[in-house]
C-alpha cells in the first residue's frame, strides 16, 4: 500500500495523480460507499457542505445525485481542478467553490444555514 503523507494532499498534482491509481480510486469509492449509507433517499432541495473537499471526488459525486454542494479547500490549485472536473461532467450549477479555511467555517456561514 502506498503511504500517503500530509504534502502529498497538499500538492494538488500530486494528489490528483494519486487519485487516478488503483489505490486512490479504492480509497475513494470505499468512503463514498461508507457515505451513501447515510444520505436521505430524496435529495431534492438537499444540500451539502464539502469540508477539505480538495479536487472535489465527493462533491461531483454528490452533486451528481442531486445535492446542491459547497466545496470548501484551503488550497486554490485544488479548487481549480474541481471546477474543470465539475465543468467537464456539467455539474457547475450544482456546486459552489471556496477557498478558506476550515478553521473559519463558522465565520463563513450563518448558524444552521447548512441544515
């Protein structure tokens, strides 16, 4: 098994190149697996906030089911790739980046605007 360190989820080619390997895409679909299993049947009008979402594997997934998604990344290079991928799978409409820190997550949105 690859061991993966804190850097390489800091750099984004890195990261995403990891993400293309048997590994990454195991590593992926094990969590979205997990997180299935606790997402309402109906998604309509549901929303989701994506903490540390990076290059976005969860929030196009999401936003593939319905879920409207904000992407929350410290980093702007990863942001990046999650727009193009958002775009090239026409899921833009779907999902709304930011870039902050999740430290600031209570700064970023009212009390219970995510519910």
């Amino acid at each position: 098994m690859t061991q993966l360190s804190v850097g390489q989820f800091q750099e984004t080619e890195k990261y995403a190149a990891y993400l293309r390997t048997t590994e990454g895409r195991l590593r992926v679909d094990l969590g979205w697996m997990n997180l299935r299993g606790f997402l309402p049947v109906t998604v309509e009008d549901q929303r989701a906030l994506d903490v540390g979402g990076g290059t976005g594997v969860l929030a196009l997934r999401l936003a593939a089911l319905g879920f409207q998604v904000e992407l929350l990344d410290n980093s702007e290079p990863m942001l990046v790739l999650a727009r193009k991928e958002a775009q090239a799978k026409a899921l833009s409409r779907r999902i709304s980046f930011r870039q902050a820190d999740v430290n600031c997550v209570s700064d970023l949105f009212e009390p219970s605007s995510m519910i």
